[in-house]
C-alpha cells in the first residue's frame, strides 16, 4: 500500500472513475476473442487480457522511435503486447521487456518474433524492477492511468491501485537508469496528473514535455503528454 491521496476533486474522481469504466467495459467487448493491430509498421497481436492499442498510444511510440539510440539499452516498463519494446528494437540491439501479467509476456514474446526482433528483446515477468537486473540507457514506462482497484488482468493494464506500482517505479528507478540515462513516462489528465507531478518532484526529475494531445470528452478537455524525464533539478510539468 502507498501514501497515496488523490489530489483531485472528489467531482473529479466520480468523473474519472465513470471514464475508466466505460474505457474497460469497451475494451472488454471489443477484445473478447483477441485483436491484431497494424501500428507504426508493426504487426500486433493483443489476447483479450492484454491492453489493446488505442488512438493515443501513438503519441508515445512515435517519441520511442525518435528517441531510441542504436547503443541505448533499453528497459520498456508494463510491456503489454510488447509493442514499445518492438519499437525500441527497431534501433537498439538490447531491450529488456517486463510486465507482471503471463499473458502479456507470451504475447510480448510472439509479437517481437513474428516483427523480426527477437534477438533483441528478452522478455520477464516482473513486478516493477522484482526480476529486473543491470543499469538502462532507456526507460520507456506507460502506466495505468487509474488508480482504482483492477477486477482483472485486463483492467490491470489501465488501473493501478493507489498507484502503487507507479510509486514503486519512481521510488526505485535511480538504481537502474544510467548516469546519463532518460525516462519516457506517458500519462494524461484522466489520471490523477498533480500525484505524478508531486512523484516527479520528490525525485528532482528535470523534465520537458516530448509530446502533447488534447480531445474533448463530455465538454471536458483531457490532456495526454510524452515527457522526458532525467536525472537533475526538478521542473514544472
């Protein structure tokens, strides 16, 4: 269990948990027998208990890609189908993919063999950093952006309770990133956004904002960012 406290309305919380519920009830219909997706160039199979991949997921795999050195290695935090692991093999020769579902590590696996990567991503499941060894150049981590309580594997990729898996990364990612390594966080406004900023804070994370995306959902406007996050002075996100 972490510290955490929402530090949104209580208005705000209602309306988010409604947005998370009809988010996973959809998610849940439209992935009942399994999807294959075509993204950025890729082939993805996604099983009905792994996240599928949405509208907003480009925003972070198009910074993935122009970030990604040849010699970084790369951690992808929260895989999934694998998909920014597959993308970061692309350029990089050494990814490390983790994920603490089963399912979405045998998906990981299959989708980065059948995209010609497999040589170059090794697949773990881990809780957090649990199975995670060795010091990254990359950290690539798209969290739930929920904090409610997950009913199954599948709502686990989009509802992290009381953030704590989220906490844990922040409170133990310094022990893996390089001297001079970066993080990719995605995150939104339909997440608690103020309790990441107060993360990023407590560990003086320089940050820039890499990507940014606004839509209207019932009259209010959500905002989704990319940001690069490194060791140093914390700053305003």
């Amino acid at each position: 269990m972490t510290d955490f406290v929402p530090t949104v309305s209580a208005d705000q919380v209602e309306r988010i948990r409604a947005w998370h519920l009809s988010a996973y009830q959809a998610m849940k219909a439209e992935g009942a027998g399994g999807q294959t997706f075509d993204y950025l160039g890729r082939t993805l199979i996604v099983p009905p208990e792994v996240m599928p991949i949405t509208g907003m997921h480009e925003l972070l795999g198009n910074v993935v890609l122009a970030e990604v050195r040849e010699e970084d290695r790369v951690l992808d935090m929260g895989t999934g189908s694998g998909v920014n692991a597959i993308l970061a093999a692309g350029t990089a020769r050494r990814v490390l993919a983790v994920d603490i579902n089963p399912v979405a590590i045998a998906a990981a696996r299959e989708n980065a063999e059948a995209n010609g990567v497999a040589d170059r991503v090794e697949v773990r499941e881990s809780d957090v950093f649990s199975a995670v060894d060795g010091e990254f150049d990359l950290i690539v981590f798209d969290p739930p952006y929920r904090w409610f309580a997950p009913r199954d594997l599948l709502e686990a990729a989009s509802t992290d309770e009381n953030y704590r898996a989220m906490t844990t990364f922040f409170r133990e990612a310094h022990r893996y990133l390089a001297p001079e390594g970066r993080m990719l966080i995605a995150f939104g406004s339909s997440g608690d956004l103020g309790y990441l900023r107060g993360l990023i804070a407590e560990h003086r994370l320089h940050t820039e904002v890499l990507a940014h995306r606004d839509l209207v959902k019932e009259g209010v406007r959500v905002d989704y960012y990319v940001f690069r996050l490194t060791p140093g002075s914390a700053s305003a996100v």
